[in-house]
C-alpha cells in the first residue's frame, strides 16, 4: 500500500460509516480501530476515535473529532460499476437512510460523505470518435440524477 490515503474527518459516526462502506464496497475491510485516549476535545475517553479501512484496496483513514470540520461535496470518493445493475445496486445502497440522490451520478449517503457512482462505460463513451454523439450524450448525462448507460448510448447513436 502506498503513502497516500484518504483522510475523512467525521464529526460523529465514524466508526458506524467505516462498517457500512465496507460492507457496500467489495474486498474492502476495517483494517485498524484506536480507542480515543483522555483529553480529545469533543470526543468521549474510549469511543473509536480513528478508523482505518481499505476499500477495494484504496487506504482511508476515518477520524470522528467533534463538529470542527465538516464534510462536503468538494471531496467525493468515485466509485466505478461495471453494468447497469451495480450503479443501481450502489445508488439505492448509498442513497439509503438518509442519503441524498446529487446530480449527474452524485449523491451524498447517509453519513455526508459524497459519492460519484459512475458506470466504467462513461470514460470509455467520453473517447469516442463521434464528437456530436459525445455532445448528445453529454447533455443527457447533465439533467441524470443517477446514471443510467441505455440511455447515454441511445443519445450516442441518435436513436
């Protein structure tokens, strides 16, 4: 695993969040738990303080430190679907509780973390060689809470 990680801070429910992405998100586990020690503002002596976790093999780090920082739609983590049944699968999973349906394949789950839940075939539509038809897909892609690729690929062929 490399250097790099992302680092979510949490202003309560950290621990709860990490259990629920790794159940979503396949070959993904909670791979350390550390208690909060004495003193932490916010936080109360013994509650899981930091959370790390790998998800699909991506290292995340999930601090729950109180109300001084919140999470917003700037940062989302991407998570790609190969068909049409996954990006379902994930949007109603993420979207469950409490989350909040975004656009364009957005959405906020239940613990305000944002998640772009992209079919693999959109890079792949973005590469093609028919420009118009990239254009009409585009344009459709925009008014799209989530994604759905027979559409997008119907605009391509202007059919």
């Amino acid at each position: 695993m490399g250097a790099v990680r992302t680092h979510l801070w949490f202003p309560e429910h950290g621990y709860q969040a990490a259990e629920f992405y790794v159940s979503v998100v396949p070959s993904s586990r909670i791979t350390a738990v550390v208690a909060a020690p004495p003193g932490v503002p916010d936080v109360h002596e013994g509650d899981p303080f930091v959370v790390e976790l790998e998800l699909d093999g991506h290292a995340v780090t999930i601090l729950t430190a109180g109300p001084a920082f919140r999470l917003d739609e700037a940062f989302s983590l991407y998570l790609v679907a190969e068909t049409q049944e996954e990006v379902d699968h994930y949007w109603e999973t993420l979207t469950a509780d409490g989350g909040e349906p975004g656009r364009c394949g957005w959405l906020k789950d239940r613990f305000g973390v944002s998640w772009q839940v992209v079919p693999r075939m959109l890079d792949e539509l973005w590469g093609r060689p028919d420009a118009a038809g990239v254009q009409r897909a585009m344009q459709l892609m925009l008014g799209m809470t989530k994604i759905e690729i027979a559409p997008l690929e119907a605009a391509y062929a202007n059919a």
